[in-house]
C-alpha cells in the first residue's frame, strides 16, 4: 500500500491542534475517505505521553483496527488525576476533581 507522505505528516504534526480532543476520530474521518486508504485497516500510533490518547481513541472509535503505544504513563489519566494517583480510590479521584471544578468556576466568577 502506498501512503502519499504529505497527507500523512499534516495528519502527525496538525492533527491535535486544529481538531483538538477529537483530533484520532477526525483522522479516521479523514482517512476513512481517501481512495489509496482501507478504511478497515487503520491503525493508530501513540507514542510516550500520547500512548493513553492512542489507547483511548482506540477505545472510542471502532473503526481504529490496530493500537501501538511505546509509553511509560498515560498522559490523558495524568491530567484527569495528577501524578501521584495510584493509592487513592475512585471516590476519592471523583472528589478531588470535584473540588478543583468548584475551585476554578468560583476563581472565574467572583
């Protein structure tokens, strides 16, 4: 299968910043259509931090077929609950979140 290499690096380099968290669902949107691509073989790459958004994408769109991730953390669970989470219980992660919201939203309204 041959990959025209343009379309493949605007996709790495642009894809996050201009489509933000949906940025895997708009690629396969992207891909899905092109006429050199099958639709029902693509993959996604994550790789150190962007493992966990390769995971998740995953996991979210079925139409990714294949996931490789080479990642010492998931990056996405890091920012939804801090470095240092692995001792605290689901109640507790839900609080904490909880009161940063609360936190920020009266920061912002006062």
């Amino acid at each position: 299968m041959k990959f025209n290499k343009k379309i493949l690096a605007a996709l790495a380099v642009g894809t996050f910043l201009t489509f933000g968290g949906n940025f895997a669902m708009k690629a396969v949107d992207f891909l899905s259509n092109e006429k050199n691509v099958d639709a029902d073989r693509i993959g996604i790459l994550g790789i150190c931090g962007w493992g966990g958004f390769a995971l998740n994408a995953a996991a979210q769109d079925t139409r990714i077929k294949a996931t490789v991730t080479s990642t010492m953390y998931d990056m996405s669970r890091n920012i939804a609950n801090g470095y240092f989470d692995n001792d605290k219980d689901a109640d507790t992660i839900q609080r904490e979140r909880m009161d940063a919201r609360k936190k920020n939203f009266c920061s912002t309204h006062d």
